[in-house]
C-alpha cells in the first residue's frame, strides 16, 4: 500500500514538474521574444544603411542607439559596468569588403543588411550615439 | 471486477498523460511558430533605398542643371563619380538603374546597370497588388540642359532606380567568420 503509494506519488510529482518546466520554457521564450531584438536588429540594420546610402561624401551623421543598447544590455550585458560605447562597438558590426552592416542585440547572430555606397564607411561610438563616417575611399 | 476497474483506470491515467503532453507540445509549438512569425515580419525598405538611389544619380550627374557630358563617353564611371559599389549592381546584386534622356518624345540618350530583368520586374511588381519578391522601382525626371555639337537643348532626364534587397539573419559563427 505504500510502495503504491509512494508510486502516484512520484508520477504526480513528475507530471507536475514535466508541466512546470513546459510552462517556464514557454514563459522564458515569450519574455525573450517580447524584448523585441527580432524587430530591433532589423529596424536598426536598415535604418544605418539608408543614412550610409543617403550620405555625400566627407559627411558626419549620428543615431541614437538607446533603445538599441536597452535591448542589448537585457540580453547580452552580464557585466553591469559595461558601457554603451562598449554594447554599440559589440552590437555594431560593418563588413566593408562585402558592404553589410550587422546588427546583433541579442547576442545570438543578427540582422545583416547591404549598403550600395561605395564610399568609405566608418563606425564609431559616443555613449549612446553612433557615429557614421562617410569618406572618400583613399585608393579611388 | 474491482481490480479490472483499477487496471482500466490506471491505464487511462497514462493514457491521459500521453495525451496531456501532446496537447501542450502543440499548443507550445503554436505560440512559438506565432511569436516567431510576428518578430519576424520584414520591414521593407526598398522602396526607400530605390528612392535613395534615385537622389543619388540625380545629384552626381547634373550639375547647376547641366547634364554631365562625362556620363555619356564613360557610362562606367558612373559608379566611381556617385559613389557607387558596382558589385551590388551586377551579378547577384539587388540594385538597378537606367538613365534615359528625352528630346521632347524622343529618345535621346539612354543606359543602365546590368540587371536589365530590373525593368521588367518592376512593371509586373507595379501592376500586380501582391508581388513581394519582385523588386521595388522608383521613376523620377526632372528638366536639365545639354550642349550637343554646341547646341544647347534642354532634355528631360528620367532615372529609373530599383532594389530587390531581403536582408538576412545570420548566425554569431558567421559574423565571427567574416
């Protein structure tokens, strides 16, 4: 009667913990999800490119990255001393030879997006800001 | 008959369990495919980008409103002069322009990238409601001026810009790659 006993007991107590991770998994995932980095890595890529694109020659620009780091800091940033400069120089990746600019915020790959500028495109950071450089390409 | 009784029920328990976790599996599978798909939703920018373009190969080519004489001895050079990654415009590249300059109806002068399947393209993606992988195409015009044999004309310069450009996700090993 015991050893029965004992048994449901265990299959209860499995059923309930096999659900309870279910339902943690699930919850993990849609919590993730809700971050919005999907949306972020995208919007951020595209928006880059089309100042690059748009860009003369010897042009400065700069964006506002604070959601972009907000985001980032949520996923990626275990250390709580990590700067903006230091999230954006991880988070802002440009490929010159191919002409794609890469927007990781989650830390799990990311959204990479062509430019058709053939200028030459430098990155840089100032807290929360990104620094676009548009210059003429010296070899040219 | 008791322990039959038992027996069945026991047995309708496990079956339940099995049953029980199928349907959570597939409610779980749901959400996530729905999530997925939400998060994942395209912003299109090519309408912008071809827009982009368009601007500029306006600006490079016309000057103080003369049309470049430079563009039509050396139509290649077109992408040195506007700052242009010419890759991006052959082979498997995703952007395209024609430049055509007209006489009042005539034709007078036109040329474009290689990816002359654009042009096509981009008439059926105008006229049909649902075409999203055909490529987004921008037409503009304005009037310029042109010396020809000491002549001065004024023509209409029309540029046609188009992009077909789908971003992709790529995966950290990739990027580490690069």
């Amino acid at each position: 009667m015991n050893k029965r006993g004992e048994m449901i007991g265990l299959e209860t107590l499995l059923f309930f913990l096999l659900n309870l991770a279910f339902m943690v998994v699930l919850m993990i995932f849609i919590l993730n999800s809700s971050y919005g980095a999907l949306v972020y890595e995208q919007t951020y890529a595209k928006q880059i490119v089309l100042l690059i694109d748009g860009a003369k020659t010897n042009t400065d620009l700069g964006i506002d990255m604070t959601n972009a780091i907000e985001v980032a800091r949520k996923y990626i940033s275990t250390n709580k001393a990590e700067t903006s400069d230091e999230i954006l120089k991880r988070a802002i990746i440009i490929d010159k030879e191919k002409g794609t600019i890469t927007v990781s915020l989650s830390g799990r790959g990311g959204y990479s997006y062509k430019y058709f500028s053939g200028y030459d495109v430098n990155l840089e950071t100032a807290g929360v800001i990104l620094k676009i450089n548009v210059r003429e390409k010296e070899n040219a | 008959m008791l322990s039959v009784n038992k027996m069945n029920k026991r047995g309708g328990e496990k079956l339940l369990a099995i049953w029980w976790f199928f349907v959570l599996i597939v409610i779980g599978v749901g959400i996530v495919a729905g999530v997925l798909i939400f998060y994942n939703a395209n912003v299109d920018a090519r309408t912008l980008e071809a827009q982009v373009l368009s601007e500029r190969i306006f600006s490079c080519i016309v000057k103080d409103n003369f049309f470049d004489k430079e563009v039509m001895n050396n139509f290649d050079a077109i992408y040195k002069k506007c700052g242009l990654n010419d890759k991006l415009f052959t082979g498997d590249g995703v952007f395209y322009f024609k430049i055509s300059l007209y006489d009042g109806d005539n034709l007078f002068y036109e040329k474009s990238s290689d990816l002359k399947s654009f042009e096509t393209d981009c008439a059926i993606a105008s006229e049909m409601k649902k075409a999203d992988y055909f490529p987004r195409c921008v037409k503009s015009s304005e009037n310029v001026l042109f010396y020809d044999n000491n002549e001065l004309k004024s023509l209409r310069l029309e540029v046609l810009a188009g992009s077909n450009q789908f971003g992709r996700r790529v995966s950290l090993a990739e990027n580490d790659k690069n």
